[in-house]
C-alpha cells in the first residue's frame, strides 16, 4: 500500500494535485489505515496517471470524470470534440501573438498594413513625423470605421504622393508649424494650395480632389479635430483656404470663396492690379 507522497511521486504529480483531485471527486478517497493515513493501491497509480494525461492534453477537470467512464466510442467522440477546441484556441492565441507583434512596431497596432506602409514612406520621403503623426492618428479612426474602403483610400494617396508639388505640401505643413497665425507666409501657402486644388479638380474631378469622399460628416469631423491638435496651423491654414473657395480638411470641398479685401502691399512694392485672390491676414 502506499502513502499519499509515494502515490503522487508514482504518478508524476503533486500531493496537492492528488488532494485536488479527491475534492474535486475525480479520485475516490482511499480507505485509512489505524494511524489514520490514506493508503492507496496499485489502480489508483493506474487512476491517477489517466487523470493527469487527460489534464494535460487541456481536458478541462469538470469534463475528465465523464471520460473516465465512457466507453471506446464515447471516448473517442469526446477526444475529437476536445481536439476542436484546442485547435480553435490555438487559432485564438496565434491572433493575440499578432497583435502583440503588431503593438511593438508602434503603427502597427490599430493600421492596416497598407497604411503603415504609406505612413513609412512618408518618413523616407523625409516628412516631420509630427505631421506623420497627425495622419496615422487619422487613419486609426478611419480603419476602424470603414476598413473595406481603405485600399481604395490608400491607393490614391499613394498615387498623390508620387507628385512633387502635392509632396512639397506636406513638407510645407513641417514649415508651417514653426509659424505663427499672422505670418504672410502662411497666406502664401494658401494661394499656392487654393491654386494646385483648382486645377487638379478642374483636370481630374472633385471627387480624386475630395481624397476622402464618402465618410460621414461625424468621423470628418473627429479627424479634423484630431489633426488640428497636432497641427495648430492647419486650422489657420484651413481659414485662408475657405476664403479661396475650399473648405474642409480630411474631406476637401469646394465652396464660395468669401470675400476678400485687398491685401496691404509689402514695403518697397508696387501693389498689383492683377485681381487675383487675396485675404488679410
């Protein structure tokens, strides 16, 4: 007969495993001898080790008891059923070791692939990451609400970037964010951009100059927001482009330019009689 330890030390477990089991009702208690000591026979070694084998194939304990005392194709069927779960849950671990794969490379953790791409190539391109920034953390809210439309998204962004003039615009929104809201050149650069979005949509259609059409005004919204925290100037800049007929951020619009009066000349120039568009600052 043997002890409780010598039983536990048979079977390959601990004697807090064994006294588990027995309150668990997964190992009948043993008679006791004189001293009042468990004793245990050879079948429960045999009872014991099948117990274990089952626990650590991720049998879960309230399912080992039944298993115990199926008959063959019980078993069988029960082990396949198990099998099945162990497969779904491995499947679920290996997506969780993504997602931790995911949070360390930083934009990894809320982006689809194409767009960490673009973020990436942005940064090779030598773009402030401040401004990176203000366009991943647009993306994160843009992916989650309408994951299906941002390849689409993407690719026309991937497509704009490979334009010098439409590049330099966001090398511009770097320089812009060392400016005030009262520099002339802030109202440069909005002639400058007013003009480009003229004529690429009056060369391709509003719709390629909307970049992001179609989301609703709610999520628009929020980007905006989201891109004016980062960048302060953008919402300056956002004022002059209204005032030259196209409003909106994440969702450009064209608009009734607003009137305008004459900006002053600068010192030592003659004013222009061109006409053209000019708001004061």
């Amino acid at each position: 007969m043997l002890t409780i330890g010598e039983l536990a030390s048979c079977a390959g477990v601990t004697v807090r495993a064994v006294r588990h089991y027995h309150a668990r009702g997964l190992l009948p208690e043993p008679d006791r001898d004189h001293s009042g000591y468990r004793r245990y026979g050879a079948d429960a070694v045999v009872e014991l080790i099948r117990i274990r084998t089952l626990a650590e194939a991720g049998v879960p304990l309230a399912r080992v008891r039944e298993l115990l005392q199926a008959d063959g194709e019980e078993f069988a069927a029960a082990v396949t059923d198990i099998d099945r779960r162990l497969e779904a849950e491995i499947r679920e671990r290996q997506r969780h070791r993504e997602r931790i794969a995911r949070l360390a490379s930083g934009d990894g953790l809320a982006l689809p692939s194409e767009v960490v791409a673009f973020l990436d190539r942005l940064r090779a391109l030598g773009v402030d990451e401040r401004v990176v920034q203000a366009e991943r953390d647009g993306w994160i809210p843009l992916a989650a609400r309408s994951p299906g439309r941002v390849a689409e998204w993407i690719a026309r962004k991937q497509e704009q970037i490979t334009d010098p003039e439409f590049l330099g615009f966001y090398m511009d929104l770097s320089e812009a964010l060392e400016r005030s809201d009262d520099d002339p050149w802030l109202v440069e650069l909005a002639d400058r951009v007013a003009a480009y979005i003229t004529r690429l949509a009056d060369e391709r259609g509003e719709e390629y100059v909307g970049d992001l059409v179609g989301i609703e005004p709610v999520l628009a919204e929020l980007m905006d927001t989201l891109a004016f925290d980062t960048l302060p100037s953008a919402r300056r800049l956002i004022e002059l482009l209204k005032r030259r007929g196209w409003d909106g951020w994440t969702t450009l619009r064209r608009v009734p330019p607003a009137p305008t009066a004459p900006r002053p000349p600068r010192p030592g120039t003659r004013p222009s009689s061109s006409g053209g568009p000019s708001c004061p600052l």
